[in-house]
C-alpha cells in the first residue's frame, strides 16, 4: 500500500504559475511582434487567434490576408488566415 502526502509541492523553478480569473480564465497582459495584447490564454489551443485590431497593433494587414485555412470551434467551422508571428512575450 502506497504513501498518500497531503503536502503540496512548490513548482519548479523554471515554472511560473498564473491564476485564474473568477471565470476560471487566464488573462495575461501579452506582446506579439512587440504590441501589447491582453490574451486569453487556453492550454489546448493548438493556433493563436488575434483581433483585426490586436493583428493591426502586430503589423498584421487584416485587409491583406488571405483566409484559406479552417478551424473547428466549440462554435462550429471557421476561417483562418494562417500567419507567422515573430514573438510572443508574456
């Protein structure tokens, strides 16, 4: 039979931990290509998704973008414009 600790463990040291907001949400202050983003942030995303304005703030035309890819949402299909961004910080 096995050892059960209730004591809890410090992360480790390369380990920053965020908590989340009352929704249950991590918001962080973000930068990408250097502009301030405030982002959601979902450890099962597997693609970052930007506003029109927030791409804009980056040195993302909207405008210029071809949408040729698509994702599935919980909402359903959508279309994607895929892109290559340089850093995110957060």
């Amino acid at each position: 039979m096995g050892l059960i600790s209730s004591r809890a463990t410090a992360p480790a040291s390369n380990t920053i931990v965020y908590t989340a907001n009352g929704q249950g949400h991590v918001v962080l202050d973000a930068a990408v290509n250097g502009a301030p983003v405030r982002m959601l942030v979902d450890t099962g995303a597997s693609l970052v998704t930007l506003t029109p304005a927030d791409a804009r703030a980056a040195g993302i035309d909207p405008a210029g973008l071809a949408f040729t890819g698509h994702v599935q949402t919980a909402n359903g299909t959508a279309r994607m414009a895929p892109v290559t961004l340089r850093e995110i910080r957060i």
